[in-house]
C-alpha cells in the first residue's frame, strides 16, 4: 500500500530520505544568486534528490550517487552529498521564485521554504545632497542637513557617513545627535516602493561645529551597505566644507585695554589694535565714544580705521583650516572736529555669526581731544571790576 504527498501540485511516492529545505535569511534579491540549502536525514533510495520551485516544476535532479542535471537553466546543485545538498538560484525572480522551494526523495514527509524575492539596492540614488552641496563654510550659526535617499528594497542599508575617510557616524552610533537613518515607502512623488520593501534613507544633521572639526576643511562621503550589493555605494561630495571654530571672547590682542588716559593733539598719532581668536567668516567691528557710532567697517572715518584678517597674528597664535584673526584697527592722526576739545572714552563692539551678543571692549581710560584749529584760542571768563563792569578776555596764540 502506497500514501501519496500533495507537494505543489506533484505527487510523490512515499519512499526515499527526508529532505528539509532552508532558505538562508528567506528574501533573495532579483538577479542576486542566492542558495538553498537540503539536510538529508535517512539513505537516499528513490532515485535520488529532486529539487523543486514554487510552481511545482523540478528545477535539478540528483542521483542517488550525487550526480546532478539541470532540468531548468538558472539552477544548478554546487554541493551534492548522501547528508547535504546546496541548489543555486542563479538569477532569483519575482515571476518564478517567489513561494516555497523543496527537495525530495519520494518521501510523504518533508520540509520546504518560503523564498520571498525584492529588488536589489540599485547604484542609482533616488536623492544624493551630498553630490549637490556646494562648497560653504560652517559656522556656530549655521545648520547643515545632507540626504542620500536609495531605491527600494529591504531590509533597510547601513549608512556610514566620514570625512577624510575618517568614519564620522554610523546607524549603530551618535554624533551629538546629529544624525538619522529611517525608511520611507515613498519618497517622492512617482517614487512608491510595493511588496514591503522600502527607500534607506541616510540623512546627517549638523547644528554645532564638532570640536574636533574645529578650524578644517574636510570632504564627507557617504558608505551604504547592503546584502544585495557586492561593494557598497560610495558617495563623496567634491566641494569642501569648512567648519569655523566660534569667536573666542578672549581677545589675543587689546590695546583699548590696554590704553592710558591721555591727551591728544594735532601733533598726535594714536593706533589701537584689537585681535579676536582664529575663526571664518571675518567679523565686524564697530567703534564707539561715548556710545556714538565712530566708525565701522562699511564707513570710514578721515581714513582713519582698518579691518583686517590675518592668518597669523603672533607668535603661536597660527590660524589653521582656512580660518583668521579678526583685526580691528583704529588710527587717529587728527583731531576730528566733532571731538574737538572733549573727554571721551573709547569702546569696540565686535559682531560674528558665531556669537550669540557682540564681544564688547571699553576702554576705562580717557582719552582728551584738544583743538585741531591752526590758531588756538582759549577763553576765560575772569571778571574784572572796573567801574562796575565785567571784561572778559581773550588770548589767542597763531
């Protein structure tokens, strides 16, 4: 008396070993060869292994010696043993190879596995801001988001972002925060994954400047893993990113602090310099007596002021990364007539992107302008009693 075994349509006679199919993983990847795997249990005695395909057909038939034939191009037997037995899916499709996949010896008792098949991660980016960044320069203010956006598959890739081939942040660490890697069904409009499989998305975040990015310029490059790639996809921007460190308020350079009172006059020549840390872009200075606007870096005042950078200030104080000291400069080679004979003070406002409020310098000395005119008059106001009357006098001197 002979049972029967229903297998995908087939039926098998109940003689032989018992095969149990395994599926590695159970999701292979179109035109990604993929392998299955045959455990033998008991001798092969019904002609030897068949192995079968979700609609039923054999696709590979083994003796019971091992020798194997393709019924089917695409599958082949790589590993053929009275235990064991590997079938290669050359080239998986969603049209035949999705469902289950067995091997049998004729035995009313076995197991398959479910294959499912996906599309592979393509080379082609479905969104790459990396490639489209231009050059720029990163401040305290400033924000950078970058995404690189994949086809559809699944699962999700692994995305490892690095600047100068030094790993930056990857899905299994954090760089304060600034990063993400999440899935999306739909990326764009016309860009809607099916079937359970999704777009990687790999996105970085930077609000602050790194402190140990401080001052560089590097190039970011992006690597995303995935099980259907054989090497992953390598995205690396060729414009430069310069990360400026944030304006120190400790100035390396304070001559209005330094100033003593003093009185200036026409034959006087007054320079005071003010020097911020190394940073990018240049600041802005503002100088003030008596919190009246002096004079800025968009005016000028008889010629009087400069803004500078420079690279290299003093000795052990070199710039680095592209980034410079901020070097305010006022010059004073005459009295200004508004400021003839006055006492005033002097103070600096020095604004950068970096800062959330100007660096302010006052000076607590003062400075005492005297008359610039050719001839210099004094006048007193001494009263003389003659005859009842007050004279005043003048004195003048050319």
């Amino acid at each position: 008396m002979f049972t029967t075994l229903l297998f995908l349509g087939l039926v098998a006679p109940c003689l032989g070993a018992v095969g149990t199919a395994t599926c590695g993983g159970g999701t292979a990847y179109v035109g990604v060869p993929f392998t299955v795997t045959c455990s033998i249990a008991g001798a092969i005695v019904d002609g030897g292994i068949v192995w079968y395909r979700p609609n039923g057909e054999p696709v590979v038939t083994c003796d019971a010696a091992g020798s194997c034939s393709s019924d089917i191009a695409g599958y082949s037997v790589t590993t053929s043993t009275s235990s064991q037995q590997t079938l290669v899916i050359n080239s998986p499709s969603a049209a035949n190879d999705v469902g289950d996949f067995g091997c049998e010896d004729g035995i009313e008792s076995f197991t398959p596995c479910t294959l499912a098949v996906v599309p592979a991660m393509s080379s082609t980016l479905m969104q790459n801001d990396l490639q489209s960044m231009m050059s720029q320069t990163f401040t305290a203010s400033s924000s950078l988001t970058l995404v690189v956006a994949t086809s559809c598959t699944t699962p999700a890739g692994v995305c490892t972002w690095s600047y100068q081939n030094t790993e930056l942040v990857s899905e299994t660490g954090t760089f304060d925060g600034s990063f993400a890697v999440t899935t999306s069904p739909s990326l764009h409009s016309g860009q809607q994954c099916s079937g359970g499989s999704v777009h990687t998305v790999c996105t970085l975040t930077i609000s602050s400047t790194p402190s140990f990015l401080a001052n560089r310029k590097v190039t970011l490059s992006l690597n995303i893993a995935h099980a259907s790639l054989v090497s992953p996809i390598i995205v690396t921007s060729s414009n430069v990113l310069t990360f400026a460190a944030a304006m120190s308020s400790t100035l390396v350079q304070n001559d209005l602090q330094s100033m003593m009172s003093q009185t200036f006059t026409a034959s006087s020549s007054l320079t005071l310099v003010v020097a911020t840390s190394c940073t990018t872009p240049v600041g802005v200075c503002t100088w003030s007596y008596q919190n009246t606007e002096l004079v800025s870096e968009t005016g000028t005042f008889d010629g009087s002021f400069a803004v500078t950078t420079s690279p290299s200030l003093h000795s052990g104080q070199q710039c680095s990364g592209g980034s410079v000291h901020t070097v305010c400069t006022l010059t004073i080679s005459s009295t200004p007539g508004f400021l003839a004979n006055r006492k005033v003070t002097l103070s600096l406002s020095i604004a950068h992107p970096s800062l959330v409020s100007p660096i302010t310098v006052t000076s607590s000395s003062i400075l005492t302008f005297a008359d610039s005119s050719s001839g210099h008059c004094w006048h007193s106001s001494v009263s003389l009693m003659v005859i009842g009357c007050s004279i005043y006098l003048l004195s003048c001197w050319l």
